[in-house]
C-alpha cells in the first residue's frame, strides 16, 4: 500500500445484476412463484463469477 490509499473498484455492470437478483426474489416472494428463482439465482451466479464480466 502506497501513501495509505486504498483504491476501490465497482463494476456497475455486477452491481446491476445483484439489484436484479435481489428484486426477483422479494417479486417471487410477493407472487409465490419461488420456481423462476431455480433460474434467476445460478445465472446470475454465474455471471458474477464469470472472469468476461
């Protein structure tokens, strides 16, 4: 560490992808169509883990 600077990086793009995911589980909460999240949660998962994102 340099000069005691601490340099942060935020991908919009994944943080956009995490608000998506938190949205779709309170909507399937709300709806009780707890089904789509078998989808929603691994895709965005993997998105998030994926080194091209």
């Amino acid at each position: 560490m340099r000069d005691g600077k601490i340099a942060i990086e935020i991908n919009l793009k994944k943080l956009a992808v995490i608000a998506g995911m938190v949205l779709s589980v309170w909507l399937s909460g709300v709806c009780g169509e707890g089904e789509t999240l078998l989808l929603i949660i691994p895709a965005g998962i993997s998105y998030l883990v994926s080194k091209e994102a």
